[in-house]
C-alpha cells in the first residue's frame, strides 16, 4: 500500500517554478482543465501588491476547500470501511429467493463499514460504545444494505425515541462535551427513565463495548425480518456475523489508554490486517424460525430489545465474508457510502418491528441531506452493480439520466433497453400478510418484560466478565452528578440480578438501597444460561491475527528473538520491535534490526501480549525509563502474558513486578517459542 516517496524541494520564493510538470509528473490543471502554471502563488498587483480578484484559479481552489465538508452522521460519524466479498456456502433456494443465497460457491462484492454510534468523527477507536456493522451486498437483483451492531439488541422498542435516544447520548447541548462517552447525566437520566433500554445497557456495560479489534466482533442485523422463497413461503430470520479470528476484547484501562496512545487503533489494525493479507473474515449465520415458534417463544419476536437464544434456534451458517481491499480514497466511499435499511431485495422482507419501520425512513432521508440530493445513489459506492432501468431523473449532481425520448410509462414506444416494464414474476413483492385494528399509538404488551434477558446475559457471563460489568456500570454512574440518577439505575438493577445491584451500590458508596424499579413484568428467573452470550466462553484459542510486542536493547538474544518470531509467523501473528531508539538495536550477534516503535511510542496496551529481550545492562538503564516501566506494569496489569529472560529482572523490579510472577509469565530460556505461542492462544491470563 506505501506510495513511493520522492521528495521534490519546494523553495517558495523568488516567483519561478519549483516543481515542473515532467516525464513523472503530469500537468497540473483547474477543475475545468485548464493547464495551472504556478499553483504557490497568487496574482497580486504589483511584487509586493494586493491580490487580485481576477485570480480565477486561486478563487476556484478556495472555493473548493471551502466546501470540502458534508454534515457528518448524526450517529455513527466515526467509522471505517473496506471493501471484500461474500461467499455463498450454499444454495438457501428452500428458504429464500433472494439471488444472492441462490447459488453455491458464488462471490458477491460487499462494502462493509463499522463505526462507533455516539462519537464525532475525530472521536477515539476505544470509547465504551456499541460498534456499527454495516454491509452493503451488492447483489444481483440489487443492493441490500444489513445495517446492523455488534450487539444484537437495541435500546429502544420503537423509532419514535431514537431522537432522544441519541440526544440523551451525545455530548450535552449547554456545554458541548463529553465526547463519545456515555458516562454523563443526561444518557444515565433517559435510560433509567427507560426500562426498555435495560437489557442493550447491560450489553453496553459489557467487554462487548471494548472490542480489541474490529476483526474480532461479532455483528448482528438486529431485527427479526423475513425470507421468502419461490414458492412465497415464508420464515423469519434473524441475522449473524461470527468472526473468524474468535472474540477479544480490551480491559477498560487499557482501553482509556489506548485512546491516548493511537486514538486510531481500530482502523489501524484494519489497514494493516488487509495490509499485510490477513483478511478479516465473518461467516454470516442465520437463525430461521417460523410463526409457530414466534407465537409460543417467550418475548415478541418483532422487539428489538430481545434476541433468541442460539441454544433455542441454532445459528446455521450460510456464508462468509472476506474484507481484502481498502478504500481508493476515505471521502469518496466510507464518508459517502450511504447505507439504508430500506434497501432490500426480493427473498427478503421487513417485519412490522417499530424500530425497524422507523429505520426504513430514517436513512433515506438523512442520505439525501447528507449527500445533498435523491441521486447519492448514483455515487459508485453505493450504485448498484447489476443493471438499473427506471425512470427516475435530473435533479442535483444527476449523471445517468435515461437516453432517449422514453421517461414515463405506460407509453407506447418501442421496446429497448431505455424502456423498461414492471415484472410481475420477478420483481419485488411485498409478503401478504393481514393487517386489522385501530388507528393508534401504542406499545404492545409483548413488549413489556425489560429485564428478564438483561438478568439471562448477565448469569450467562464469567466472572471475570461479570466483574467488568460491575466496573463499567460503577464508572459510568460515578460520572453521574445527580445521585438520584445513580439509584434510579440501581432500582432497576434489582429487578435484574440482586447481586449485580449490590456490588454496584456498594462501589458507588450510595448510602441507602433503593427500592426495585416498578415493573411493568415480573422478572422471569427460568430462562437458561446461554453461553453463546458470553465472549470468554467462546475463546478461540489461536494467536492468529495477534500482535506481539517485543521490548528489545541492545545485547538482546538473538536465538530467542528469532525463534520466537518465526513461531509468530507460523501462527500468522505479528510483532513489533520496540527499543530505546526508533532507529532500532543491536542483537547479540551483532546484527542491527529497525524498531517499529520508540518506548513512549509503543506502550505495551498496543500489543496482545509482551516480550522483553535484554541484557541485565540493557534492563538497567530501561528500568530509568518511566515508559519501559509502564511497559511491562501496564502488561501485567492489564492480565498479559509476559515473555522474558532473566537478564530483565532489573526492569521488573523498577516496574513494581518483583515477586509477582505467575504462570502468565513466560522464561525464555526455561520455555520454547513453540510452548510460548501455545501459552499466548490463552489471549490472558485471566487468574492474575
Ligand atoms: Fe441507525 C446510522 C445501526 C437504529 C437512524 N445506524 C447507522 C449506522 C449503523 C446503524 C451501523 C451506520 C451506517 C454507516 O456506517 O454509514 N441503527 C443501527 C441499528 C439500529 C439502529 C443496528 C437498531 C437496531 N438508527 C436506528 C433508528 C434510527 C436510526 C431507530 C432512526 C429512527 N442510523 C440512523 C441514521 C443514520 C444511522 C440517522 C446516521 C447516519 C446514517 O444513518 O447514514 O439514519
């Protein structure tokens, strides 16, 4: 992906040219093609002059930049995209016509965007917040966009609040900040206010909110939609994205420093990933069910607040997704890729879910302001790639208008490719479906139980994972200044898990316990652990993907550093060198290597596990160093398996680490590379 570099001197002064056009470099010209002759200066009345009016390129330039912005997205603005394929596994013809799931084996192009909700677009890759999966197939039949999260649930049961919703999260309107932070009054006060939200909150509280890196999340479609096959039967499905690399997540310290460290991280480790050939990959699965499981199963199956269990409805995987290509240009296609979750495709249906007929307005409309006009769809990223007719035309930026004399129809001329007709056989139909009742709003009683499957995800953790929820939600409200917030969140904790409530009391030090939140429902205490929801259950035991931070000066073992970076490779993990100087050290055997990173450059929160390669004299002088210190305390603390020779033992002990060896600590000369990979796959040492 490196350019290559050539520098070219730019001197700015004394009025010539500095940079030619030449064989390399072709002219420079305006917008409108004019040849530029000198693009430093501006035309200015006399050497020393005023600038003048008549500078038609310099106004055109300035015009230019002075429009370079477009309303970023009200949710969701900081995001990254890429683009791949999807790979039927196989033929789903029995389930659903849709063209893509027609065929085996067969490849359809995807452009895939992921994305924090709350944030501005500068905000940093490592807030607590939900991550955005969003994919836009291109099929044969059309486009269609599965506009979903990493987290299979939402906060809110019908799109009428999605305003304050978003309101309540983004930085309050007085003051203008936090940024990409829920931890503040107003998010806290709307969802205490709002029983609904309780079970996505418990999610969000979760490492689910954290992840290591894009590549090792889960994605879900949210909503319950349908599938329609030939024949027009139906089922509904729900969607799901399994990473191929497993699941990880951060620890929230280090996911505070890593925002300080490389605010970037995410979209870096994506860059590099396809980069370097290591392909991120999810298989798509689907759950299908039918309206008899929908009508006995024990929550409505159109409340996004709720999911199926995967023990209840097994997930069957239909596909995988390969993300192999990184954009051309950042604004042409991830700022402007316009997904919208009315875009779906014949095979397929809506459900009469809320949130979901709200959605199906929403993007239409915030595409057409944010990319100014109805012919966004036009721009390549979001054209279809298979044929469109249709007689839409003109408005702004409008390029594909129809040729010819055909703009309406019916009319009576000639058929051609300019004169498309509708296609009762083929085209899209809507699912029949009988629809009686008043005209009303109103919310469901199916929708009423709000904590029964916030109180299953919680049982359904580990410990560890259990102990990060308590944490988050203990953070989260200690940033709350109004206490009766804090015990309204706790009065609704109650009815989830007594012990969860308490230990959150307990860490807030609120003086008295508040009674249980009125419910709408009782709290169902039957539903059964589904390890599926828990990310260290479901460790993927592998390196693969990882990166190894090794910690080198000069001196440093040249037998161990290359044999442990060759099991690196055999793994397909990575690793970088970090040392004193970014010019890098000198092995034991004399060789120079380059280091990636400086210490204060390459705090060890970059890495998924650490390596320190030293001699005793080396360790010493590290062990002066306040940022090599932090190296290895960060590591430890943050549960990561150190690898290590005895001649580090000075940094250790400078760090704090004396006697605090345990198994998550690996000797180098004690242990093989091959045994160390083994011990890595853990991810971490969780006991510590
Ligand atoms: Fe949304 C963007 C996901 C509910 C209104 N949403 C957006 C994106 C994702 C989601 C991934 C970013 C797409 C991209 O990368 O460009 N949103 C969801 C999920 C939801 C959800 C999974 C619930 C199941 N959203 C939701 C509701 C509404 C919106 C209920 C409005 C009523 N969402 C929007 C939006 C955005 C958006 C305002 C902002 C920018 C954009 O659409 O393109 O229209």
């Amino acid at each position: 992906m490196a350019e290559s570099f050539k520098y070219s001197g730019n001197k700015g002064h004394g009025g010539e040219l500095h940079q030619k056009a030449s064989d390399e470099h072709p002219t420079m010209t305006t917008a409108q093609g004019c040849p530029v002759s000198d693009d430093q200066n501006s035309l200015r009345a006399g050497k020393r002059g005023p600038g003048l009016l008549e500078d038609h390129i310099m106004r055109e330039k300035i015009f230019h930049f002075d429009h370079e912005r477009i309303p970023e997205r009200v949710v969701h603005a900081r995001g990254y995209g890429a683009h791949g394929y999807f790979e039927t596994y196989d033929t789903l013809e029995d389930l659903t016509c849709a063209d893509i799931f027609q065929r085996k084996g067969e490849k359809t192009p995807v452009f895939t965007r992921f994305s924090t909700v709350a944030g501005n677009k500068g905000s940093p890759d490592l807030a607590r917040d939900v991550r955005g999966f969003a994919v836009k197939f291109y099929t044969q039949e059309g486009n269609w966009d599965l506009v979903g999260n990493n987290i299979p649930v939402f906060f809110i049961q019908d799109a009428m609040k999605f305003p304050d919703l978003v309101h309540s999260a983004k930085a309050e309107p007085d003051r203008g900040f936090p940024q990409a932070q829920t931890a503040h009054d107003n998010f806290w006060d709307f969802v205490s206010l709002s029983p609904e939200s309780m079970h996505m909150v418990m999610w969000a509280m979760s490492d689910r909110a954290i992840p290591r890196s894009l590549r090792f999340m889960e994605g879900f479609g949210v909503h319950t939609f349908k599938f329609i096959n030939a024949k027009g039967d139906e089922k509904y499905v729900k969607f799901h994205w399994k990473p191929k690399g497993g699941m990880q997540s951060v620890v929230w310290n280090e996911a505070l420093k890593l925002n300080g460290a490389d605010p970037d991280f995410h979209r870096r480790d994506m860059w590099e990933s396809i980069g370097n050939g290591g392909y991120p990959e999810w298989e798509l699965g689907v759950q299908v069910f039918d309206q008899q499981f929908a009508d006995e199963f024990e929550f409505d199956v159109f409340d996004a607040t709720k999911l199926i269990p995967e023990e209840q409805v097994p997930v069957k995987i239909v596909g995988r997704m390969v993300l192999n290509r990184v954009v051309d240009n950042f604004f042409a296609e991830t700022e402007q890729v316009a997904f919208c979750t009315q875009n779906i495709v014949p095979g397929l249906d809506f459900t009469p879910d809320p949130l979901l007929q709200g959605r199906n307005f929403s993007y239409l409309d915030t595409q057409t302001k944010r990319l100014g006009g109805p012919n966004f769809t036009q721009i390549p990223v979001n054209a279809p790639k298979c044929p469109m007719r249709h007689f839409q035309q003109d408005g702004h930026m409008a390029m594909q208008n129809p040729k010819g004399r055909v703009n309406y129809e019916p009319n009576s001329w000639s058929a051609g490719e300019n004169n498309p007709r509708e296609c009762p056989a083929h085209g899209f139909k809507s699912s029949s479906e009988q629809m009686s009742g008043d005209k009303l709003r109103y919310r469901s009683d199916t929708f009423s139980d709000h904590y029964s499957q916030a109180r299953q995800f919680y049982l359904s953790q580990t410990e560890v994972e259990q102990a990060h929820i308590q944490s988050a939600y203990v953070f989260e409200l200690s940033k709350v200044e109004h206490v009766p917030i804090r015990e309204r969140l706790v009065s609704h904790l109650l009815n989830i898990d007594e012990t969860l409530a308490n230990k959150v009391a307990e860490g807030l030090g609120l003086q008295e316990m508040p009674d249980p939140a009125e419910a709408a429902m009782p709290t169902r205490k039957d539903l059964p652990v589904s390890d599926a929801l828990s990310i260290l259950k479901n460790a993927p035991n592998t390196f693969k993907g990882r990166k190894l931070g090794i910690l080198v000066s000069d001196g440093f073992d040249a037998d161990i550093f290359e044999s442990v970076t060759n099991a690196l490779k055999s793994e397909g993990a990575n690793f970088e060198i970090i040392a004193p100087q970014v010019g890098g050290a000198k092995c034991s055997k004399g060789k120079h290597f380059k280091a990636d990173q400086v210490i204060n450059g390459g705090p060890s929160v970059l890495y998924d596990a650490v390596l320190v390669l030293t001699t005793e004299e080396g360790a010493e002088k590290l062990a002066a160093i306040a940022e090599a210190k932090d190296f290895v305390s960060d590591a430890y603390a943050h549960m990561k398996y150190i690898g290590y020779t005895n001649e580090a033992k000075p940094l250790f002990k400078a760090a704090g680490l004396d006697g605090k060896v345990d198994n998550g600590w690996i000797d180098l000369e004690a242990h093989s590379a091959d045994k160390f990979i083994n011990t890595l796959r853990n991810l971490r040492f969780w006991k510590r």
